[in-house]
C-alpha cells in the first residue's frame, strides 16, 4: 500500500485514508494507492463497505498542481479510472469530506455511493476559474445528484458551497458533527444494517425544472451573457444538457471531448498562466522563502484620505489593530466616517456581519499626534504626492519610530530612494503602492529601494498576503510598473483621438477586446487633474516626452471626470455611466484644426494593438532593466490592477501569443504613423522577436 493512501479494516469496514499533503492532490503517489484501496476491499469478503477520508484539513483540492504539465500528469490509474472502479464496486462507498472537496476531489466524491461531511466542509467544482470544465464525471454526476439549474450555478461560477447547503441539495447525505471518521463508519454500519448496497450516481436522472428545452435556452442566454469572452461556461451549460438528454457513458464522452478542446484553447491557457503567474510573485530569486521576518502586530497609516482610509481598512480587516493620522481632526473624523460608510454599505448588501464591522472599526485608531504612531510595526504613509512633503515625513517618522519599524510609502510615482535618504535608516525603507480603491484592489506594488533590508522586503510581501493582497516586487523607476506602463496607453488614447476617433470608439474597441473599461472612461473614474498634474510636472521634468494637449483642454475646463459630473464624457450623476458628450467633440475637433492634424478612419483592430502595444513596448524595457522580475509579474500587475482581461493572460502573455515577431512588426508600422517617434522598439523585444522567442517562456 502507498503511504499517501493507507487502509485499514475496522469492523467489516475498510478505511481508505489519503495523506498526501498539503491539500490531497490527486497526484502520482495518490491515485494509485486509493486504486489499490477499492479493488483490496472490493476483493475482501470480510469487508462490507468503504470509507475514503482525508485530512481534516482536506478530503481533496483535485489535481495536484506540483505535477502539471510533467510525465507525473498521465501515471496510471487516471481519476476517470478510479471513478469506474467505484462505479463497478459492488459494497458501498462513503466519502467522508473534511475541509473541503474540490475539482477533482469532489469528482472523487461523486465517485463515491455516499457522503458524509464536516459542518465546515466546502464542496465545489472550480474548474471553470481555470477555463476548463470538470473532466472527470463532473458534469455528468453532479447534476444527477442537485439537478441541473443548481449544477449549471455551481460549474459555470466555480464557487463551493458548504455543507449545510449540500445537505440541503442532496449533495451530502448527513452533516457530522463529531468525529468525521467516527461519523462515516456509523454511517456506513447503517448502511450495511439496512442492507443497502452501493448508489451509483450515474443510474440515476437528471431533474430538470419545467420544459428542458426552454430551460437550456434561458440557462445559455443568461451564463452566456455573464461569461463575456470566456469558452467554458457554455460548454459546461452543454454537458448538464448532455447529462439530461442521454445515457451517462454519451454524456461522460461528450465532456472528455469538450474537456480537450477547452484544455487547448487560448483561454484556459492564459488563464492557468495567471494561476501560476500569481504563485510566481512572491519568489524572489535574491531573497529566499526562509527569509527571516520581522513581526507585524501593529500598524500605522498617516493620512486618512483616499488611500489612508482603505489602507487602513487593509489591516483592521486582517485583525491588525491600526492607528490613522491626519494633520487635523476633521480630516480624521472625515477619513474614519468614509471607512465607516465602506463597512455599513458590505454590512447592508449582507456581506458582512454587523458585529465583524464593529469589530473592525474597534481594531482603527485616529489621531492628530505623529507621536501616536511611534510603537507601530509598521507605518505606512499616504500624505500629497510632492517629495517636499514626503521627505519632511520621513524625517519626523525617522525621529519618531520605534526601532526596527518598517517605513513605508503609498507613493505612486515618486523616487523612493530620495525618500529613503532622507533618513537615517534607509534600509527600512520601501515602497508599499497599494490601488484605488485600496480596500478593494488586489494588487499590491511592492518597492524596493536600493538600500531596501531583504528582511523588509520579505516582510512586506508576507504583508501583503496576509492581508489578501497579490504582492509584486518593483524597482524603483517614475510609474512603477503598471503605472510607468499605463502612461503609454493613455499617450496613445490621446493620439487616437487626434487622429479621428471619439472617445467612446477608443473606449469601445478596449472593451470589447476585454477590457473592464476604456482608457478615457478609466481617466474620468481616477480623475482627469491627476493625469494632468503628471503632465505638468513631466513638461518640466521630461521635456522630451511628448503628450497630446487634448487631454489638458479637457481639464482645463474644470471638467476632471466623474467628480465633477463631465470628462471625457458626462454623467447624470450619482449614475456613473458614461454619456458621449457633444461639447467633447467640439473641444477635440478644435483642437485637430488649431493644429493642423488630419484626420482618418482608425479600424477597431488599430486602436487595440496600439493601446496593448505600447504596454508591451514599454513592459519589455521594464522587464529589461529589471524593474520586474519576470514577465509574469508584469501580466500579474495588469490582471489585478488594471482590469485586463484574464482569459487574455497579461499583456506580455497575449503579447507572446500574437507573437513577439508580428507585435514588432506593427510596432515598426506605426513609426511610420501620426506621432511615429515615440514608438522605439525595446531592445529585449526586439532581440526576443528575432530569435523567435517569448517574454515567459
Ligand atoms: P488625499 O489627498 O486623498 O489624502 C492625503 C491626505 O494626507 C489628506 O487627508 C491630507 O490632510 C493628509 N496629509 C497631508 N500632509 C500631511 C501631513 N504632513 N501629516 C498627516 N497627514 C497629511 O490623497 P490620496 O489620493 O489618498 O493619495 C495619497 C498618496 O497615495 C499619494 O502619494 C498618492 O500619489 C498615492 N496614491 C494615490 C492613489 C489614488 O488613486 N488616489 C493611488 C495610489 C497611490
């Protein structure tokens, strides 16, 4: 018997225990032993029933992911197997589910006659998350078991569900409250008292509510309308309808195929590139995952404005008790009432209980004292964006701190080593980049300055993933790397709409290419003065970076975006959707003619290489100089960050599909163009693109 599965009898009943951790993968060392388990008790004329248990921790988190795209995929027994076997096992089959059952692992289970759960177990089928569909029996048997309407809901969302609710479904036949395995061997004793035999899933009908026809066709519309751009969802929604219109083995084949060509397909392959993308970021090749840490029980947030307020929220929300400090106390008592506002508005959508909001906002502290912050593990600060300011900051946070605290910066563009030596303990230094809304976003630049301590860059990304953020490593350059890229795409929004195009055709091409927004309706929600402060500062800064003026027109008239009710477009405010606006067109067509610009008819296909480009461009003298780590973490930064779309994998993933050679061609096409000079191919890809390579290889 494999040690990852060990058997045992107990009372006429074999006990198949799986102990493969951290999750149960079902992976090489698994499958085998959990064959051997069925077939030695299916042989045992001593044995009247199984059990197959896990941790308490996991019953199964599916496919072991250590082992994807390696030899180890394809050892024999495949789970499709094992799924025959405890099909054709003729004593019954409890599985006995702790923690959770997922993919795979609740294909086991299904595999299973019977289950039994933990009351915190969670059964789901998340498959579609990687753009796939369960491959497995999945689609066959769960809608045999909780019908089609809640299988359709389970597959095409992915989300588990828990116990009690399973119950409810038939999903689990009995919640066990005590000990799990106790539970399932008393289970299975019944089972045998009352001389039940094995209950296979796959004799057994679908229900489907009302007409069938007429139920697929709504389920198609509606899952078809939520999965924007995502093959999976339909095809799952083609399998429960497989699973209601013919015999299970039809049905089983159906899914093999749609199974495969899913596996093939671009889609599921950006998005299993995201999958691994995000456990890639917090690697970093210099600073070992045994780094030692330093302890965060306490931290401090100074400004409680827009980002001050969701930082703050970071913490209480993580159980970190947070002090928040503004210059006076109507700018805290603003900052604490807009977190308030926050938690009551989860609170009331029923997302949030009202006593785990109470005790939230008890876990943040305002103060108008710099002095309170003294004893905190780590502060961050989120004052104006002027380096005057900053740096006076970090000269009083030097002199106030404890020692050993961490200082960190919520700047956006500014240079973090100029900060950092202004104190006297530069190595505690770095940059903490979090996105607006904070409490929201999930990204989290993490800079590193030069004299950046590796025990404070360890700590901050361990930080960040307490609290639930994707932490990416930076180094330290104007923009960082989403920011640094996105001026890019906003330069070429701009010229775009030089060139003859309205900002809802340049906004409306992004979107349908995936997308969540346009580059200009992006402008409006984040604020058009704050672009335009960047622009100001830059003509000084950086004469050579050339802008169209278009956009200052627009802010100069006071209209900065959704804020004041008109940007690139109007709002009928408090309604935030975008309406084109005359006046705009006026504005853009006057300045055409002021300068002489002529215009053309740009196809939807220009505008979105140009925008996706010019990322891609400027990410590959990103990647080359270091300020990323790998090509990943730049995809990483534009999926939680700037809402590119995942089944597109990243720019320099989809980059790497189009082809490094093709995307370098167009580039060279539009040096040629309106505003050419500011296309120069970056020297990483252009070498890349010549050697017929890709960015993540
Ligand atoms: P904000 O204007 O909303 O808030 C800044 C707060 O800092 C104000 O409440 C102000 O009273 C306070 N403040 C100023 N000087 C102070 C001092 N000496 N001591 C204590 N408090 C002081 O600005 P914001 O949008 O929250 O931005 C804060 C920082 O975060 C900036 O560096 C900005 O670049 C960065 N950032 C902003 C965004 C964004 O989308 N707003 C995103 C990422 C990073």
């Amino acid at each position: 018997m494999s040690e990852a599965a060990a058997y045992s009898v107990r009372d006429g009943i074999a006990v198949i225990t799986m102990n493969n951790p951290p999750v149960n993968g079902l992976g090489s060392v698994l499958r085998p032993g959990i064959m051997d388990g069925i077939k030695k008790a299916g042989a045992d004329p001593a044995v009247k029933a199984l059990v197959l248990i896990g941790s308490a921790k996991a019953f199964s988190g599916g496919a072991d992911i250590r082992e994807f795209n390696t030899p180890k995929m394809s050892v024999l027994p495949s789970l499709p197997e094992i799924n025959d076997a405890q099909d054709g096992c003729p004593k019954p089959m409890v599985a006995a589910i702790g923690g959770f059952a997922l993919g795979g692992g609740l294909e086991l289970a299904l595999g299973c006659h019977y289950r039994v759960a933990a009351p915190k177990a969670q059964l789901g089928l998340p498959e579609v998350k990687l753009g796939l569909l369960p491959g497995s029996g999945g689609t066959q048997r769960l809608p045999r078991v909780v019908g089609a309407a809640q299988a359709v809901l389970m597959m095409t969302t992915g989300n588990p569900v828990p116990a009690e609710k399973a119950l409810g479904l038939g999903l689990v036949d009995e919640v066990v409250a005590g000990d799990l395995l106790e539970g399932a061997l008393s289970f299975a004793r019944k089972l045998i008292k009352e001389g039940k035999g094995p209950r296979r899933i796959r004799d057994m009908t679908v229900k489907v509510e009302g007409d069938s026809k007429a139920f697929f066709e709504k389920a198609r519309a509606e899952v078809g309308k939520a999965s924007r751009g995502y093959p999976a969802p339909l095809e799952i929604v083609a399998c429960v309808e497989a699973a209601v219109a013919k015999p299970f083995d039809e049905g089983r084949k159906e899914e093999r195929q749609r199974f495969a060509s899913l596996v093939e397909g671009k889609e599921s392959k950006a998005l299993r590139h995201m999958f691994f993308a995000e456990r890639q970021t917090s690697k970093i090749p210099d600073v070992p995952e045994d780094t030692p840490t330093r302890p965060v029980k306490s931290a401090a947030v100074i400004g409680a404005g827009t980002m001050g307020g969701g930082i703050a929220m970071n913490f209480a929300n993580a159980g970190i008790p947070v002090s928040m400090m503004d210059v006076t106390q109507e700018a805290v008592d603003k900052g604490l009432k807009k977190i308030k506002d926050n938690y009551a508005s989860t609170v009331s959508k029923g997302r949030l209980k009202q006593e785990e909001m109470d005790k939230r906002i008890s876990l943040i502290k305002t103060t108008t004292k710099l002095d309170d912050a003294k004893d905190a593990d780590i502060v961050i600060e989120a004052v104006f964006e002027r380096m005057d300011v900053k740096q006076d900051m970090f000269r009083k946070l030097d002199s106030v701190m404890k020692p050993g605290a961490i200082l960190a910066t919520n700047t956006s563009t500014l240079d973090v080593n100029e900060i950092a030596n202004v104190t006297k303990r530069p190595q505690d230094v770095i940059g903490t980049h979090f996105f607006s809304p904070a409490n929201v976003m999930r990204l989290l630049e993490v800079v590193r300055g030069a004299k950046t301590a590796k025990d404070v860059l360890a700590t901050t990304m361990k930080l960040g993933k307490t609290i639930k953020k994707v932490a990416v490593v930076s180094g330290v350059c104007d923009g960082f790397i989403g920011n640094r890229m996105v001026e890019k795409y906003g330069q070429q929004s701009l010229f775009l709409l030089d060139e003859g195009c309205s900002p809802q055709q340049v906004d409306a091409a992004a979107y349908k290419w995936g997308m969540a927004m346009g580059p200009l309706a992006m402008g409006d929600m984040a604020g058009l003065d704050i672009g335009w402060e960047i622009r100001k500062r830059r003509y000084v800064e950086r004469p050579n970076f050339v802008y169209s003026k278009v956009g200052d027109k627009i802010a100069e008239l006071g209209r900065y975006g959704q804020k004041t009710g008109k940007g690139w477009y109007r709002y009928d405010l408090p309604n935030r959707t975008p309406i084109p606006d005359p006046e705009v067109e006026d504005i853009i067509k006057k300045y055409r003619t002021e300068n002489n610009i002529k215009t053309r008819a740009i196809s939807n296909e220009e505008i979105v290489e140009r925008l996706i480009y010019a990322l891609v461009n400027e990410a590959a003298y990103i990647l080359e100089e270091g300020i990323a780590l790998r090509a990943s973490d730049i995809d990483m930064v534009y999926l939680t960050g700037y809402g590119f779309p995942p089944y597109r994998g990243g720019p320099m993933f989809y980059a790497d599909t189009v082809g490094l050679k093709n995307v370098l061609n167009s580039i060279q096409r539009f040096q040629s163009g309106y505003q050419g000079a500011v296309w120069k191919p970056a020297p990483l890809l252009l070498k890349l693109a010549n050697e017929g390579r890709k960015f993540n290889e």
